[in-house]
C-alpha cells in the first residue's frame, strides 16, 4: 500500500514538475477519447439505422395458382425449420390484388374485367438478414417448392429479394463497419503515441534520479511504478474529461439531432451510453499504461 502512495505522489510530482507537456499529452488523450466516443455513439446510431434497413430485407417466393395448400404448407414448414428465418406467412391470389389495389390507382385493377394476374406467395422474415441469398439458394433447391413454384423450369425465378439492392447494400454496410474499426484503432494509435513521447520526456528529466535509485538497490518495478501511475493519470484525465463532453452532448445536441430526424432511429438508451464511458474510461487506462511501458522500454534502462 505504501508503494503504491510513493507512486501517486511521484507521478504528481512529475505532473507538476513538466506540466505543459503532461496537459499536451491530457490534451492529446482527450481529443482522441472524445473523437472516439463520438465515433462511438454516431456508429451506434448508424448501425441503428443500419439494422433498420437490413431488418426491410425479405424474400418473397412466388406459388402457382394450382398449388395444394399441403405443398404449400410443406414448404413453410421447411423454411420455418431454418435457423435464420424469424417467420413465414403466406399471401393469396386475392390478397396479393387487394394489396397492389391500395397501392396503386384504382382504374388499374378495375381495367383487368375481374382477372387477378398476381400469384399468390410465401413471404420470408429474416432473423439475420446476411442469410438473405443462401436461404433464397435453400429454397430454389427445395424439392416441395420447386413442384410448387410458379417457374418451374427455373425456381430461382419465383423468389424474389432484390438482389442487387442487397448486395449494394451490404457492401455498404461492412464498409462503415470496417472504416469505424479502422479510425477508432487509428486514434487509438495516435494517443499512445503521445502518452510514450511525454512519459520519455519524463524519464530523460529524471535519469540522474533513475540512476541513484538503481545504486541503492531499487527493484525495476519499483523505480518503472512512477511513471506507468502518470500515465495512466494522464489518460484518467483526459478520459474524464471526454465523458463530460458526451454528456453535454447527450443532453444538448443529440434531442435536436433526433427532433430534426425523427423518421430514422436515432433514439440511444442511457445504458448505451454508460457502456461507451465504460469502454472510454478502461481504454484510456489501458492506452495510459501501454504508452508508459511502451516509453520504458525504449529509454529506460532497468
């Protein structure tokens, strides 16, 4: 216990002893925390409405007209067998004119003189929608849907996902995934660089101080101590201070965001946000701690 006081009182003195390079490596901690929890907390929203638009991918699988219900049902037991399929309902001839007839003007349906041209079809919920392509290649191959399907000759031909639209936009989605991860280990890297440039700074001040310490026989640890606690202090700090800034936000900027945007799902709990202060407050720490040992291992000599 006594150390680890002896280690306080030594990292503040070397707080105050080289105080604008400890507030720039603060600084620098801080602007990358915050950068960091922003990109945190867009990226959430961001993957909200990402989920939103993913959970709108579905599968519509055409049937023939003269199609027994237990085919049918044969094949809404098989899908609703699969893992990836949160649910499966089924869409008649009629209801299909029913929906296309609110959909659109009514002199359309009424120029048909009574034909109802629209196939009836199952229709695919996704539990993931990722799936959405190897379910549809399930079903295409599935020997109950291809008796059933309205092509026979191809039963890809009767499903239907938008294909096109989904590649684009998953490809979309893992590139704002992949670039999130990217900047935030990009920031990451930037501050402990600066935390290992300020705690070097540190340990040159103070060699002549390192090396009486070695000649009366300090362990490594206990002369390494100071300046693992002042990095770590720095990063506290500017870790703090970060969460404040997001709290402002939360409580200003982001109710104007979500009035202004009320049609996409912006809305964060507060228990997401006290997940990223978690994570901002132990990545600090840890961004701290490696800084310092990365300095001390480079310069310090023990």
């Amino acid at each position: 216990m006594s150390s680890i006081f002896y280690f306080l009182r030594e990292s503040l003195t070397g707080f105050s002893r080289h105080l604008s390079t400890a507030l720039g490596s603060i600084i620098t901690i801080f602007l990358s925390l915050l950068i960091i929890g922003i990109f945190l907390v867009g990226g959430r929203m961001v993957e909200n409405v990402i989920s939103s638009v993913e959970s709108e991918v579905s599968i519509t699988a055409y049937v023939s007209d003269d199609a027994s219900q237990s085919d049918i049902d044969a094949v809404q037991d098989y899908l609703r067998s699969l893992d990836t399929v949160a649910s499966v309902g089924f869409t008649t001839k009629e209801q299909a004119l029913e929906n296309f007839q609110q959909s659109t003007s009514s002199g359309i349906v009424d120029a048909l003189d009574g034909d109802n041209p629209l196939p009836a079809s199952i229709e695919v919920e996704l539990s993931d929608p990722q799936e959405v392509e190897a379910v549809a290649a399930d079903l295409a191959t599935n020997a109950d849907f291809q008796q059933i399907c309205d092509d026979p000759a191809d039963p890809s031909e009767s499903i239907r996902y938008g294909e096109k639209s989904v590649d684009r936009l998953f490809s979309l989605t893992n590139y704002v995934r992949y670039i999130g991860v990217a900047l935030i280990a990009l920031l990451i890297f930037i501050a402990m660089v600066f935390i290992n440039n300020t705690i070097r700074l540190a340990i040159l001040a103070r060699r002549k101080e390192i090396a009486i310490m070695r000649l009366v026989g300090a362990s490594n640890g206990f002369i390494r101590g100071p300046f693992l606690m002042e990095g770590a202090l720095h990063a506290i700090i500017g870790a703090v201070l970060a969460i404040g800034c997001l709290e402002l936000l939360r409580n200003v900027a982001l109710p104007q965001v979500q009035g202004a945007l009320a049609f996409l799902p912006f809305d964060l709990s507060l228990n997401t946000f006290l997940v990223i202060y978690a994570v901002l407050l132990v990545a600090g720490l840890i961004i701290g701690l490696i800084g310092s040992a990365f300095a001390m291992r480079r310069y310090l000599k023990v």
